[in-house]
C-alpha cells in the first residue's frame, strides 16, 4: 500500500497545481503587488467571471472555488470563452452542492461540487445532510470525486462511500481506500474491481464498548 508520504492525495495534488499556475501567471516577477490574475482573459470573459465571482460572494459560496477555475483554464491556456463556461458551472454546482447538504464548511462544499462535476448526483449527497456533530465529510467527498475520475462508476462509487460513511469510517480509513485502489489500478486491475476488493476489507465503525453500571444489578431472569 503507498504510504500518506509517498503520493499526495487528490486535495494536495489540487492544492499544488493551483500554487504553481499562481506562480506561473506571474511570470515569476514578484514586483508588481498588484497583479490581476485574470488579467490573461479577453476584456469580456475577464468581466463575465468578475461576476460569476461577485454573485458567489453575494451567495456565500465560495469564491475562491472559481477562481481556481478560471486560474487552472489560464495556465492551461484554455479559451477565455470555455473557461467562463467552466467557472459559471463551477458556480452553478455549488449551488446544488450546498442545496444538498445544507450548511457545512467551504471545504466540503467544494469537495462537494467536485462530486457532482465528476459524475455524482445531488441526491446522492443529500444522504451526508445528517451527520454527528463535529464529522466532516471532507475526505469521503475528495475519495469519492476521485474514484469517479478514475473510472469507477457513478452508483458504485456512490453506494461504497455512502456505506462507509454510514458505519462510521473516519478520514484515515478513507485515504486509506484510496491509496490501496489506487495502487491496484496502477498494477492493471479494472477500477470497479478494485473498489469491491477493497471495499470488502476496509473496516467501517467499531461497535462502542457498552460498560455495565456500576453496583449491584437487579436479576431479571426469572421474570
């Protein structure tokens, strides 16, 4: 199995190749504070996404999921044209993203959207609405576009993380999915039969330790 160390994940990938076509649009000269990052578009796409963006911040969405867009369309020297309509689909699946799952954070809502851009549907995320406090469906999302992209199907990839969620699986058991399929893909299994491999050893929930109360108990037995 390839260690957390060896690959990074889906996100840190992402994250890398955002960082690198900031560097890049800057052509590497760090004097001028003021760069437009959208400065490479045509004066009427750069106006278009400047409101897609603005309409995002007006519906608390994040932004910043846009711009990723436009900036990963200039970098690959994509046609300002697609890349509106990349970014106004960008917006459009947060939306429903967050239509779905109701309030959670930025993050999830992202890695949400990145569900749906991939193959998944709205409905399938609305079963990760009703969560335990404090869990964050952050990494099962990530894993789940991944698999996708990958070219498990939809409603496999759908119905193996919604029942690991279900049973409890945390972030580590996730990434953990994650590297074991992805290592199986890279020696020539199919990506579908590399989830349901998987899927049948990778743990879900322990059951929780039930302890007795203290004292003597009644017995009931003969009842």
């Amino acid at each position: 199995m390839i260690s957390h160390s060896s690959r990074p994940s889906p996100r840190r990938l992402a994250a890398i190749v955002l960082g690198a076509a900031m560097v890049l649009l800057r052509g590497g000269s760090l004097t001028a504070q003021d760069v437009d990052p959208l400065s490479k578009l045509d004066p009427s796409s750069k106006f278009t996404v400047q409101l897609l963006i603005d309409s995002a911040e007006t519906a608390k969405l994040p932004a910043s999921a846009l711009m990723s867009k436009a900036l990963e369309g200039i970098y690959k020297k994509i046609d300002s044209r697609k890349i509106v309509e990349v970014v106004r689909k960008e917006l459009a699946l947060l939306r429903e993203a967050r239509q779905a799952l109701g309030p959670v954070s930025d993050e999830e809502l992202k890695a949400g959207a990145d569900v749906l851009w991939a193959g998944g549907k709205p409905q399938q995320l609305a079963a990760f609405r009703i969560r335990q406090k404090g869990r964050n469906d952050l990494e099962a999302f990530v894993v789940w576009a991944d698999l996708i992209t990958r070219g498990v199907s939809s409603e496999d990839a759908s119905s193996a993380i919604t029942k690991l969620w279900q049973d409890g699986a945390d972030d580590a058991t996730f990434h953990s999915l994650w590297s074991a399929i992805q290592t199986d893909i890279s020696s020539g299994l199919n990506p579908g039969a590399a989830l349901q491999n998987r899927i049948r050893e990778t743990p879900g929930r322990v059951p929780p330790k039930i302890t007795p109360p203290e004292g003597p108990q009644e017995n009931t037995s003969s009842r």
